[in-house]
C-alpha cells in the first residue's frame, strides 16, 4: 500500500510540474499583497536666521513609500508644512500634497491635504492595473506634526 500511495503522489507531482496552474487577474493580487511602506521626515533648512524671534517658522516634509518586496518604491504620499511655533504652542500655517507613481502599472488619485492646529495631513489613492483592471487599490495618509519647540514628528 505504501508503494502504491508514493507512485500517486510521484504522478500527481509529475502532472503538477507539466500543467501549470493558471492565474487570473484575481489571484495576482495575492501574489502583491506583501508591499510594505516607509516612512521619513525631512526638515528643509531656514534661509533666515531665527535666534531670538519670539515666535520662529519651521517647513519639513513627511513621506511615506510603498514598496514591493525587494524594496522598490512604487509610488508615494508626502505632506509638506510650514509651521509656527513659540514655545508655549505650535500652529500648522501652510500644507500641500505630492504624490506621484514610479511604476507603470501603478496610478494615483484622490489627492488631499488638510492643516489642523499643529498637523499638516495628506493623503493618496494608488491604483495598481492589470490589463486595464484594478488589482490593487490602496489610500494612504501621512501626518507631520509640529511641537510647541518646533520638533518635527
């Protein structure tokens, strides 16, 4: 019997290797479901000199990345905002959206912006095609936050 149960499985391996399952455009999307983001913040250096201004100003950016597995970026949210901020508070003056594609099969959409106290938000759809059909639809938000000190989070 145990021989017999090995010659079934050698044939169904052998069957297996000469007939390759077939994928639809569904199950691709299993297959891109492991992406993965980063995020990093940058602050843009002050052309003016702050030193004893009782309330100063302080512009960085905030972006996140989705990558495949081998660490490509595909496509990409940032938020930049310019900030105000004393030492007892901090307010969010000014923000804007960048979100752009590095992938051919990757498209973006929706994008937004918002400024609440001492936030600046942002936020993007990426829209991954198939032959002309969504595989992949992915809406990211990325906040940058200012403290009363103007540290950048």
């Amino acid at each position: 019997m145990d021989k017999f149960v090995k010659i079934i499985f050698s044939i169904f391996i052998i069957i297996l290797i000469m007939n390759p399952i077939k994928t639809s455009a569904t199950d691709l999307k299993f297959e891109y479901e492991n992406f993965y983001f980063e995020t990093e913040i940058s602050e843009q250096s002050s052309s003016a000199c702050q030193p004893f201004a009782v309330t100063k100003t302080k512009t960085g950016s905030k972006t996140t990345y989705c990558k495949d597995p081998t660490g490509k970026v595909l496509w990409y949210v940032k938020v930049t905002g310019t900030f105000s901020y004393n030492g007892s508070s901090a307010t969010c003056t000014s923000v804007s959206v960048t979100a752009a594609s590095n992938n051919n099969d990757w498209k973006i959409s929706n994008r937004s912006c918002t400024k609440k106290v001492n936030q600046a938000t942002a936020s993007a759809t990426g829209k991954r095609y198939f032959n002309g059909t969504v595989t992949n639809s992915i809406t990211k938000s990325v906040t940058l936050s200012c403290s009363k000190t103007g540290t950048l989070s």
